[in-house]
C-alpha cells in the first residue's frame, strides 16, 4: 500500500454527506495512487472529537488516532448504540482505531 494518501478533517457545521453528531466530529478517507477514495468514515459523537494521525501498512489497514470527548462512533457506522463504543473521561481522552483496506473497523 504504498503512496496511498489520506484526509482527516473537522466538521462542526457542513452540508457534506458526513456530518458531525455534535459539537464537532472528524471525516477520516484515503485514496490509491489514481485518486479513487477507498472508503471514508465519519468518527465522533456529541462532543468534540478530533482526527490527529492517519497512516497505513503494507496490507492496506488504516489506522487512526486522536482525541474524544464523551460518548463516541468508532467504527465509522454513524450509530453510537446502548452499549456505548468509546466514551473519554474528563477533558479528553486519546483513541486508537484501526480499518481493514475495505474500510471495515478492526478492533
């Protein structure tokens, strides 16, 4: 997987596909060599959530950290469920997420 190229983005208020659940959300994609987006997910919740680091393997597995405040989506499913994914303790806590090259959530 090498050359491949990635985004990672803020989202407070937008009229993208994607859009934040909250306070502010991170929109994370990558793209081959040709430019065609492998896949793309929106992770966070209702509070602020940050994308700081975006890097890849030779398999094509993604793997993402930042920050979370509260209650999170870590998968890039859009649904934080009952059984919360990820919740940050105080100010804010760190996340480590990893995507398979399809896109699908490894944890």
């Amino acid at each position: 997987m090498k050359n491949c190229k990635f985004i990672t983005m803020l989202l407070v208020a937008t009229t993208f596909a994607f859009t934040a659940c909250g306070g502010s959300g991170s929109d994370n994609s990558w793209s081959s060599d040709n430019g065609r987006i492998g896949f793309a997910k929106r992770l966070g919740g209702t509070d602020y959530d940050y994308g700081n680091s975006i890097t890849c393997d030779d398999s094509g597995n993604v793997y993402v950290t930042g920050s979370i405040d509260g209650a999170v989506d870590l998968n890039g499913d859009g649904i934080i469920t009952g059984t919360v994914e990820s919740t940050g303790y105080g100010q804010s806590d760190i996340f480590i997420v990893t995507f398979g090259a399809d896109g699908t959530a490894l944890f």
